[in-house]
C-alpha cells in the first residue's frame, strides 16, 4: 500500500477515536448536570426549567427570586402580592409577609463566572475568621461605648467605636446612626473636612436618612466657616494650609463651593438647596468667574421659581451678565438675555426697588440699547469699509428701525446718504484673470442655480400672484409696521 494512502487512512482514524471521545465525555457531564438538577429539594412542579441542570433556583424572598416572578404577582386588597406556583403573600419588595425571612435571603449572594473570587466575599471571610464579622450584639455594644465616648469628649475615641458598629451591623439603623456620628465626632473634633466627607457617605448609603436635616445645617456650617475664612482671613495665593485643621490643606474656596453643591444634590428639595445655589453663585461673582456666577443665578431663577431669593436672583444675575460682556467684536448674546432680564426685574420685582434702584435700573436699560446700536454699527461699518454697500446698508436700517431716536440713529442716515449711489457688491479686479482659473465643482454647482445667474444673491421673495387673480385686481392697501 503506497505510504500516503496509510497516512490517510491513519488520520481519518485518530479524527474518529477523539471525536467518540469528545463526545462520551459531553454526555457524561450532562447527565451528572441533570442528576443534581433532579436531587433538588422541595422545588415545585413549577419551578422545574433548565435551570435546575445547570443550577440552584434562587430563595423564595430574595431580590433575584423576585425580578424572575414579579410579572406574575397578582395584588389582593388586605393580604399582598401572591405569585402563582408559591403559598403565602409577599410585600412589594418580594418579602413573604406572613413568616419570617431568611437572613441569608437579604444578603445579596456574588454572582459571575468565579463567585468564590469576589473580592467582597474574600474580604467577609477574613473578618470572620479574625473575630470581625456581622453581629448585632457586639454591634449594640460598641455604639454604647461610643456614645459614653462622644458625650465625654473623646471624639476620636468615639470614632473608632462608631465606625466599628457600623461595620458589625450593615443594612441596620445602628449603621445610619453611627455613620451619622461619625460625622457628628468630626464636626464637634473640629475636623470641617472629615466631617463633610462623612456626611456625604452616609447620603450616599442612605439616601432617605432620616438624619438628613441636622446634616444639611452641618454642611451649610461648614461651607459659611470656609468661605468667611477665604474671604477675611490672611492667605498667600498657591500656598498649602499646614496649621489650621479646621480648614483643607489645599483650595478652602473650592471645597466651599463643592459643600454648597453637595447640599444642593443631596437635598435638592430642602430649605437650604436655593440658598446654596446663591452662596455659590455669589463666591462666583466675588471671584469675577461671572460665567459661572450667571449660570447659578440662572439656575436658581429656573429650577426654584418660588424661592425667596428671586429678586436677588434678578438683580445680581443681570450684573453678571453686563460684566461677562467683552465687547462689540465679541458674542453679544449676554446683551440680549440681559435686556430681557432687566425687563422682567421691572415687572416683577418693581415694588421691591427704590427711587435710587429704580434710577438705576433705567440707566442700565439705556446703557444696553446703546451696546446693542453699536454692535449693529459695528457690523455695518465693517462691510463698509470693504465696500460691500449691500449689506452695510442693511445694517445700516436696522439701526435706524430699533433705535430711531439715538444719536447713532443721525450718523447712520448721514453715512446711508453717502454712499446711496455705491453698487452692493465692489468691482472684482482682473476678472479676465480670474476666469482663466479652472472652478471647483462646487462653484459649478452654484454657478448653474437660476437665481444667481445675473450675478446677485436671492434668499428669498414673494411669489407673483397670477394674472386673474383678486390680489392682481384689486391689491391690499399697504400698511405701516411702525
């Protein structure tokens, strides 16, 4: 037998032995999956699926039980939730109401593909086996230690013994309370810092806390103290605070500013969010960021429209717009919002402002209109001075429209009288040159639009109304706009 024909015959043989083999061993793992699947105990015909092959069923009262069979519960008046193919009732998260639950089906089990790798779970072992781990006893017991700690005096003390009742009792009222007085130990060690921090964990934990008032008025301390500190205090520009633990190391202002946010965001609907929102946009404004301080003022107009603090919301925030503009050759958007703002702070707030206010706030309209003129002027003159009277005149008539009565108003008829003779667009210099020069397809392009074949720019026009048509015969007389 010729040698490649033996090699052959060999392959097609080792492919065949190792497939057999693949096989029995596929087969033999899914039978061993489908033995434990069936040895589970007290699972309901119900819960039969192939998930029990490759896996436990979740506990009835766990979150996971109750997302696979929360589209099946059915409400009864009176009992709760009841979910077919299970006995009893459940409360809206899933909790049987009639018999106690399961520790072991509130702790939340780690998922993935290598569960025992978790590193929480990695992490809960060894308190565990150092004597660590969750215990309400030991847990009650430290939070005693740490009150008789607090009360007296020993507020670093009190620290350790709160944050270890806290770590011995999670999910508890005895961890809101201790990480409460975490920050309360913090607050009264005078470290403004550590306390703040440790306020917005416990937010973060406990988002509906019932300590929420009584943190707030602590932030809201805390942020007054480092702002009067900025403000009156000696301080050297860039340099780092190393004496004084009341206040941060580095950026008192900054941290200010991030206190007033964070009393904003936690309790967005509490006595003090609107009274944030102006502190900050006041540190803002001292600082001259008048783009940021516009944007707080405009936020506390907007979100809080029933604030106590609109009419300083009004005036303060048109003074940051009016100092945020740069001038005629920049953005003058500012201009507009102000104009509107000041017209809205006259109607609004008109009894709120005196003699001297109001005399005021009738210069500052007078002062806009004239910005506003010369950022049309400004406009106009420069297509004047590269002779492009078309569009210069247009700016020009602008002017004389919205402000027919100003001095600008002269000047601009007196320069529209000038150059009333002058064609829209200047004389192009060496056009037989120019139309040498191959166009790029987009110039061809335009070039073949109907309304640009006689050399002039139409946005838009009127349409012709037909010979026979009433507008033809008899014509609308024409009315005045002014």
């Amino acid at each position: 037998m010729p040698t490649c024909e033996k090699t052959r015959r060999l392959f097609h043989h080792q492919l065949s032995w190792d497939a057999y083999v693949n096989a029995r061993c596929v087969l033999l793992l899914l039978g061993l999956s489908l033995i434990t699947g069936c040895t589970t105990i007290g699972a309901s015909p119900t819960e039969w699926s192939l998930s029990n092959a490759f896996g436990s069923q979740p506990e009835v009262g766990s979150s996971k039980w109750w997302k696979k069979h929360k589209s099946k519960r059915i409400f009864e008046v009176g009992k709760g939730y009841a979910v077919e193919g299970f006995e009893g009732y459940f409360d809206q998260d899933g909790r049987p109401m009639d018999r106690p639950v399961e520790r072991s089906t509130l702790v939340e089990k780690p998922g993935g593909l290598f569960p025992g790798l978790d590193p929480k779970v990695t992490y809960g072992k060894m308190k565990e086996a150092i004597g660590k781990g969750d215990n309400d006893e030991v847990a009650r017991k430290r939070f005693a230690e740490a009150e008789a700690a607090f009360a007296a005096g020993k507020y670093s003390k009190a620290v350790g013994r709160y944050r270890d009742a806290a770590s011995r009792w999670p999910r508890s009222q005895i961890e809101e309370d201790s990480l409460f007085m975490v920050g309360e130990s913090y607050f009264f060690n005078d470290r403004y810092l550590k306390a703040s921090d440790a306020y917005n964990v416990l937010v973060e934990k406990y988002p509906n806390s019932q300590h929420m008032n009584s943190l707030v008025e602590r932030m809201w301390s805390i942020a007054q103290y480092w702002e009067h500190e900025y403000f009156t205090g000696w301080k050297v520009p860039l340099s780092p605070n190393a004496y004084d633990k009341t206040r941060p190391t580095f950026d008192t202002i900054g941290h200010a500013i991030r206190t007033y946010e964070n009393i904003r965001l936690n309790d967005p609907t509490g006595p003090r969010a609107d009274e944030a929102i102006l502190a900050t946009a006041g540190i803002h404004f001292r600082c001259k960021r008048y783009e940021d301080a516009d944007y707080h003022y405009t936020l506390l107009r907007r979100e809080y429209p029933r604030s106590e603090f609109q009419f300083e919301a009004h005036l303060l925030g048109l003074q940051a717009k009016l100092r945020k503009y740069q001038g005629p050759d920049y953005d003058g958007k500012s201009l507009s919002e102000a104009k509107r703002l000041a017209s809205q702070l006259r109607r609004q707030f008109g009894g709120r402002l005196n003699a001297g206010e109001k005399e005021r706030l009738r210069i500052v309209q007078a002062e806009l209109n004239l910005q506003l003129v010369q950022r049309d002027v400004r406009m106009a003159q420069y297509y004047d001075d590269k002779k492009q009277y078309g569009a210069a005149r247009q700016y020009y008539a602008q002017v004389i429209e919205k402000y027919p009565d100003t001095e600008l108003a002269g000047q601009v008829r007196e320069r529209l009288a000038e150059i009333g003779g002058e064609p829209d667009e200047p004389k192009q210099r060496l056009a037989w040159l120019l139309n040498l020069v191959p166009q790029s397809r987009e110039r061809k392009r335009v070039a073949r639009i109907p309304e640009l074949q006689d050399g002039k720019t139409l946005l838009a026009s009127k349409p012709e109304a037909p010979e026979d048509s009433p507008a033809r015969v008899n014509p609308a007389p024409a009315t005045s706009t002014r």
